[in-house]
C-alpha cells in the first residue's frame, strides 16, 4: 500500500447531502470549539484553578479532566449503539443536558462569590467533568455520523475549516478575555464567572445544527447484544490483528502522556518566568490561536491527501513546545510564545487526524468499535498522567516535566513515522 491515499471520485447522487452536512457539521464543530478554547484547558482553567488550590495534581487534573470524561466512556457507548442503524439521535439527546453545565456552573459561581473556595473548586471539577462525560457519550455516534455521513474530502474539509474558523474567531475572543480578566470592576470570581458565561451560551447554541443533519445509512444494526465475555475478546482480537490500529493507539497513549504537561506550562509562565495572568494567558491563548489557524489550513489541504504524513508533521511541531519552555528558563518568557505557536499548529489538528485516520481505516460495520476501543484505551493514561506530572512538579520542578513531555512526544514520533499509513478508502454509501 502506497503512503499517499488513493482520492476516490466525487459521488455526484451524495453531493448536495454532503454539502448540507458540511454546512451543519462545521457550525455545530465551530460553536462548540470555540465555547471550549474560550475556558481552555492549557490556559484559563490552570489559572482559575491556581486561585482556588496550591495543589499540582489538582491543577494537574483539571487539565485534563475533559479528556479523560470524553474518552472514558466511548467503549461502553460503541457495544451499545451497534444495536442502532441510525446514530444521530445518539449524537443530538444527550447533548441537549450536557451542553447547558457550564452556564449553570456560571449561574451558581455568581450566587456564591469568592467566600467558599473548596466549594467552587469541587463544583468545577464536577461541571467540567460532566462537560467531558457528555461529549463523550456522543463521541462515537458522532464519529459514526462523520463516517457515513461525509466522505473522507468532506470530512478533511470539516476538520479543518473547523478549527481555522474558531482560530480566526479565538483571535478576537483574546483580547476580550485579557480585558475580563484584567479588569478591576470584576474581581475573582467574577471575571471568571463572565467568561464561563459566554462560554456557556455557545455551548448550549451548538446543539441546534445537529437537528439539521441528514443522516446517511453507516454499517448495519446487530440484531442482539454481546454479553461482555463475548465483547472483551473481541476487542482483543482486534488489537491482536490490526498491527496499524494497535501502532495508532500506542501513538495516541504516548501524545497523552506528552500532553500531561500542558496545564503547566501557564503556571510555569507567571511563577517562574514573571508574567502576570493577564498578561500570560490572553498573550499565549493568541500565539497558540494563530497556530491553530495555521495548522487547519495545511490539515484542510493535507488531510484528505495523506492524513499519515499530517500526524507525523504535528507531532514533529508539537516537540517544540517543551524545548521552548526549557530554552524560556534561561532566555527569558519570548521561547514560550514560540512554543505556542507551534503547539497550536500542530495539536489543535492532530487529534481530528487520528480520528479521521480512525474513521477511514476501520470497516462501517466496525467503526463504533473501533472509535470507542481507540480513545477509552487512551483514558487509562489520561487518568494517571495528572498524578505523574503533579508529583514531578512538586517535586523536582517544570524542568524534569518538560523533558519526559519532550521524551514521550519525539516515540509517538517514532512510531508514527515507522508503523501508521493511510488506510483504504473504503467504499461510499447510497443514499436511501
């Protein structure tokens, strides 16, 4: 097999679908996102967290708390909704309580103010992590729709429009944030309850689009579901005999054991590089978002050509970060801001190219379970990677950090490089 997918020839019946489906994908991706970068997970929320804790293993966790709740439960999701010839309902129900927490978390942080510091921080970490567990219950049904419901050249476009588009808007969202946050009239927590606001009201708009997608028939429903000792096998079979899976989710454990480094990186910058919060996270916020943009404009282009070489080039980028953050120690705080940018390029694409790969790779029959194999396994590292950054941290310091991060990033490098190619095409549906 060739490194350089073979492009398949547009299927006039399915363009007009196609083409609404785009449309609907990329609002509701776009709403979203954007809803997302505006409470981050590698700058706002380690600030909010640094003034409700001095502990390194929570603000460690609070990194990557979404993560983990979106990942988790993706496995158990898949062996349910191969029963289901149409997901989309899947997608759309459970969005509808999961997308409204973060503007009650909002609601409930005014009413109490700064007076209850444990409680603000355990009501956080509850939100946020119901935030995860819900787009992780519509993860697979989502990837699902992806799949049948786009062709891989629309699907690459969908990607990266999405994250060039909420780049361009993260632009002007920046400024906005530094003046919530550095703004007098609105002391902790209120600035932060502004910002979880706006968030919030984007969260809950984005679950309108998907109403509007036109689902297009996916692999075919079983007729009865496996009992676990029938399921646990298989899922051992598959990582027994799909050599370039099992090279994807070692690829994908060790990106999460290099992004265990990522809530730090902003407590690195006003501890011990001398920028203020906000100074530190609208500044890298924006070097990270123009990264961002450029990176979904090479992924737009490159992804539907060789999604394999595009894993391979963001992983290469996303190595600079740590280097720039040990350089920073000594030079000064300009290297973080380089830093960022390149981590924008590469990693706010690099996980849309591994689902994409994923998508295209496994069979229609098989890809709710090949989805939900593939990020529940990465959860079992996402769920310890706080607790090791935290205690390195605390420890022996950022430095010892930013190495292994620097350690496990250029092995998910190496095995990328040697093991994962593009998959097949695999044949497009009719529309029924």
């Amino acid at each position: 097999m060739t490194d350089i997918a073979t492009q398949s020839p547009p299927q006039t019946s399915l363009e007009p679908i196609y083409r609404r489906n785009f449309i609907w994908f990329l609002t509701d991706g776009i709403l979203f996102m954007v809803a997302l970068n505006m409470i981050g997970a590698t700058t706002v929320i380690p600030d909010f967290m640094r003034n409700l804790t001095n502990s390194e293993i929570l603000i460690g966790i609070s990194g990557s708390l979404f993560d983990v709740g979106w990942t988790l439960p993706q496995l158990f999701i898949a062996r349910y909704i191969v029963r289901a010839q149409n997901k989309k309902w899947w997608f759309i129900g459970p969005n509808i309580p999961s997308r409204f927490v973060i503007l009650v978390f909002a609601g409930v942080l005014f009413w109490l103010g700064k007076d209850r510091p444990e409680f603000i921080l355990l009501l956080f970490l509850v939100c946020y992590g119901l935030l995860g567990i819900g787009d992780g219950v519509v993860g697979v049904p989502w990837a699902d729709l992806m799949g049948s419901s786009l062709d891989s050249r629309w699907r690459a476009r969908t990607f990266g429009l999405m994250s060039a588009s909420t780049g361009v808007i993260m632009l002007g969202v920046a400024p906005l944030i530094g003046y919530i946050l550095g703004n007098g009239d609105w002391q902790f927590p209120n600035n932060y309850t502004v910002l979880f606001a706006l968030s919030g009201v984007l969260f809950a708009l984005s679950i309108l689009p998907g109403l509007f997608i036109h689902e297009l028939p996916g692999g075919k429903a079983v007729e009865k579901l496996t009992s676990l000792s029938e399921f646990l096998p298989q899922l051992g079979q598959v990582l027994r005999t799909d050599g370039a899976f099992r090279a994807l989710i070692i690829t994908r454990m060790l990106t999460s054991l290099f992004m265990m480094a990522a809530p730090f990186y902003i407590g690195y910058a006003t501890t011990q590089l001398g920028l203020t919060s906000d100074v530190a996270v609208p500044n890298l916020l924006a070097m990270q978002t123009i990264g961002n943009i450029l990176g979904a404009l090479v992924y737009t282009w490159m992804g539907a050509r060789n999604n394999a070489l595009y894993i391979r080039l963001a992983l290469g980028c996303a190595a600079l970060l740590p280097i720039s953050a040990l350089v920073a120690g000594s030079a000064g705080p300009l290297p973080l801001y380089f830093g960022f940018l390149m981590s924008g390029l590469a990693l706010s694409n690099l996980s849309f190219s591994y689902q994409n790969w994923v998508v295209g790779h496994a069979m229609p029959d098989q890809r709710p379970i090949y989805v939900g194999l593939f990020n529940t396994v990465s959860a079992i590292i996402s769920l310890t990677a706080p607790f090791i950054a935290g205690t390195i941290v605390g420890q022996i310091g950022y430095g010892a950090l930013f190495a292994l991060a620097l350690a496990m990033v250029l092995c998910a490098l190496f095995v990328a490089t040697r093991f994962i190619r593009n998959p097949n095409p695999k044949p497009t549906p009719k529309s029924s």
